[in-house]
C-alpha cells in the first residue's frame, strides 16, 4: 500500500510533466507566470509528500526489520534453552537406566546365589546318613 502511493504520486507527476511537455510540443500558448507558479508549487507539494512517505516507509521498514531480528534472537534463544533441557534429560535418562541394569543385575546375582545355595543344602539332606563304622 505504501508503495502503491508513492508510485500513485510519482504517476500524477509524470502525467503533469508529460501534458506540459505535450502542450509544448505542439506549440501551445505559454502559460502565464502564475500558472507556472502554481504548477511549480503543486509539483513541490508532490515531491515533499513523496519524501515523507518515503522517509515514513523507511522508519515503517527498519521497524519491522527490528522486530524480525528480535523475534528470530528469541527463537534462537528458546531453541539453546529446549537442546539444553533436552540434554538433561538425556542424561538424566542414562543414569537412571544404568542404575536400574546394576540392581537388575545385583538382584539377579543373588538370586542365582540362593538358588546355588538352596540346591547344596537339598544335595546335603538327600544325601544317605553316613555307615556306621565297624
């Protein structure tokens, strides 16, 4: 939109310019001093409201530009932040998954232990008492 009404002001000068331009080439009457001021401070009325909206277009344009850099550091930042967490609890994760393989383990050792244990004393009391010695 912004463009549209520079390009908008920038046509009607033109357009001024090229009937004047036309008026003079097929040889027209001049035109009086007064309407010559009169298009002159109409053409400079033109142009210094060009200039603003170019000068508000740029400010608009460095504004918006600001933001978007803004708003991609924050996203920058919040990604390092998510990684970060996300290590974590990578980590996190690990270590509790090697404890619980050592108590696995350690449950399971004794366990074997037990049974090794209980089948020596079931060895032991099915064994036949011992031979009276003669």
């Amino acid at each position: 939109m912004l463009k549209s009404r520079i390009l908008g002001g920038l046509a009607v000068a033109a357009l001024a310019a090229g009937i004047a331009a036309t008026t003079a080439a097929i040889g027209a009457e001049f035109s009086s001093p007064a309407e010559e001021a009169a298009t002159a401070i109409l053409n400079k009325k033109i142009a210094d409201g060009n200039a603003a909206e170019e000068a508000r277009a740029k400010t608009a344009q460095e504004a918006y530009d600001q933001q978007v850099k803004q708003q991609q550091e924050a996203y920058q930042q919040q990604l390092k932040q998510v990684q970060a967490q996300h290590e974590e609890q990578m980590k996190a994760y690990e270590l509790q998954k090697a404890e619980q393989t050592r108590a696995y383990e350690l449950q399971v050792k004794q366990q074997q232990e037990a049974y090794e244990q209980q089948l020596k004393n079931a060895q032991l009391n099915s064994a036949p008492p011992p031979s009276p010695t003669p």
